[in-house]
C-alpha cells in the first residue's frame, strides 16, 4: 500500500467539509477551517440552504457552497461544529445522507459540542463511545453510544466527539491522528510534542478578539505547550469581542492568569491595579502573543508591559502580533522604519 509523505502538509490531496448553519459556534467552526487548511486540506464550507449565516455570537460567516450542489463521494471527510447550528442541520435529510455516506465509506466523521446531533440522526453513534457538550449526554446515552465521562476528546473508529471550545486541542488531535491511519498520511515529525516545556504568554484584556486567543492558544496546547493568559489584573474575568461585535459584553469570557507588573497609573485612562498581584517576568515566557480588537487600546500604554515587551525583545524571544496587536509594540517603541 501506498504511503503519502506529505510531512507538514500531511492533508495535501484531501477534501474535507466543514458545515454551516445560523447559530454555529464560531470558534469551533473557525478553528477545524483553519487547522485543515493549515495541513494542506481542501475545505469545502457547506450552507446548509443558503450561503450567508450569522453565528452563536452574532458573527457573520459565508459558506463555499450548499448541501444542494455537493456530493459525498468527492469528500475525504467532514467536521460538524456545534452552537445551536446542528439542531438544524440534522432536520435536513440530505445532511443527514451526506454525512451517513461518508461514515459508511469508512472516511473521517467528527463532530463537537453539539454537533454530534448530526450523528445521532444518521443512526451512527450506537455502541461507540464518545463525548458531547454536557447538555448532550443524555442524547448520547438513549442514542446508544457510550458516553466517556473523562475524556475532552475520544475517537471510536472513523467517528472523533469533542465537548468544547476548550477541548479543540484534544479533538483536533485526535482529528488530524484519524486522517493519518485512515488515509496513510505522515504526520510531521514529533507532532504534538513540538513545544512541549514551552509556555507562551497571550495578552488579554475587554474587547480582545476571541478567534485570535483561541486559535493561538490551542496551537500551542495542541503542540503540549503551556498556554499563561496574561492581563491588567490577576483573576479578572473579561470579555471577548469579535469581527462583528468589537465590544463583546455578550461574548465569551476569559479569565486572567497572571497580572502584568504594575508601575504605576496609566495617563490615558483611569483603571485600578493591584501592587501585590504576582506579576509576570519575561523570563518565565518563551514567547509573548499579543491579540488584535479593541483591548490593544485599552493596554498600549501600560508601563510594565511595554517594559516587558523591550526585554523580551532585546532578549531575541518570539512576540506576535495580530490585527491591531502592532500598536502595543509601537508604544513599547520597538517598532521603526518609514513610509
């Protein structure tokens, strides 16, 4: 038997949907499109009757193409993410099909959070095990599937359940591990311990977009890497934005790990900080990413993370940046050039 050695992109050849209704939860949908993609994937976003959707938290997302004009035998696999969306989707009997025929074929079937509703209408899940967002267990369990009740993640066969955003290291894992068995793909070389003893800070604060924290953030988590959250004050819970809601009060929420080192009040807006607060060292991070939204705003003129960010710099350590995360290290004075 032929084995592709595809190292990097061990998905190159493969064609994978990834589908789409109102109510998806955007971080599951964005995260599988884009890790696919990542591995060298074709990804083919299928609408369900429509090609524009509006997500969980009010997102606006396009689809590739509808469940109409797509045929289960030109697919290598699928992905359902969760949200309210597959309440929907499973009401569609050409769903349904498509998904059916692609588990039958023996090809990779993976659904999180919600999206094993999917599964459970295509009559797959009867004596498999796995795992669903917790509001979900007692459908799993009628449905006939044995629900593993400690695991974030778990593969039966072609089929791969998650439960949550959180869990998106995990089933991804188990997701990329699926196609490689299945479709004899190499892997790349010590793939999921690449950063194992690493730990990366990611910059947190009101209004930091989401998709930029938690894709970053599973990255690393899926390559054994420690994930710090870093912020104005440790053990604050703030809020998430994103593309379409900037200022997310509705949003997702995240919790601080530790502070940044308070060196007095910032002049241009008038936020409390605590001096006892264990504030982060550059020494105690491999490597700083700083996300786009709103929040850059909020924290671009603070005195002990600009200092932090010119250590690190100096130091030769990784600092990334997305979106409008550049103007945190323009403040910090470490960028330069001309028009």
């Amino acid at each position: 038997m032929e084995v592709k050695v595809m190292k990097d992109l061990p998905l190159r050849g493969l064609r994978v949907g990834v589908f789409l209704e109102d109510g998806v939860n955007e971080v599951e949908c964005h995260y599988n499109r884009l890790r696919l993609k990542e591995g060298g994937a074709e990804v083919v976003v299928i609408g369900n009757n429509k090609l524009d959707y509006t997500g969980e938290l009010f997102e606006s997302l396009s689809a590739d193409t509808k469940i109409d004009d797509v045929n289960s035998i030109d697919f290598d696999g699928v992905i359902i993410p969760g949200g309210l969306a597959p309440e929907k989707l499973r009401l569609n009997p050409k769903v349904v099909n498509f998904v059916r025929d692609i588990y039958d074929r023996g090809k990779v079937c993976a659904a999180i959070c919600h999206g094993q509703q999917v599964f459970i209408s295509a009559g797959m899940l009867k004596g498999k095990r796995a795992v669903a967002a917790w509001s979900m267990v007692d459908d799993l369990v009628y449905s006939g599937a044995k629900h593993v009740s400690d695991a974030r993640a778990v593969r039966d066969g072609n089929i791969v359940t998650g439960r949550f955003i959180h869990d998106l290291p995990e089933f991804y894992s188990l997701v990329l591990k699926a196609f490689s068995e299945i479709e004899h793909c190499d892997l790349p070389e010590k793939y999921g311990s690449r950063l194992d003893g690493k730990k990366f800070g990611i910059l947190a604060d009101d209004a930091a977009y989401d998709m930029h924290i938690f894709y970053t953030g599973g990255r690393i988590q899926e390559e054994s890497g420690e994930v710090i959250i870093m912020g104005r004050k440790e053990g604050t819970v703030v809020h998430l934005g994103n593309d379409t809601w900037e200022w997310g009060d509705h949003g997702y929420t995240i919790k601080v790990d530790r502070s940044l080192l308070n060196k007095g009040a910032v002049d241009s807006h008038d936020f409390p900080y605590e001096d006892e607060l264990r504030a982060i060292k550059p020494s105690e991070i491999d490597g700083l990413i700083i996300p786009g939204g709103l929040a850059t705003w909020m924290v671009r003129g603070h005195p002990g993370l600009k200092d932090l960010i010119k250590e690190m710099d100096s130091s030769g350590k990784h600092i990334t940046t997305i979106g409008r995360g550049p103007k945190i290290l323009l403040s910090a004075g470490i960028l330069g050039g001309e028009w």
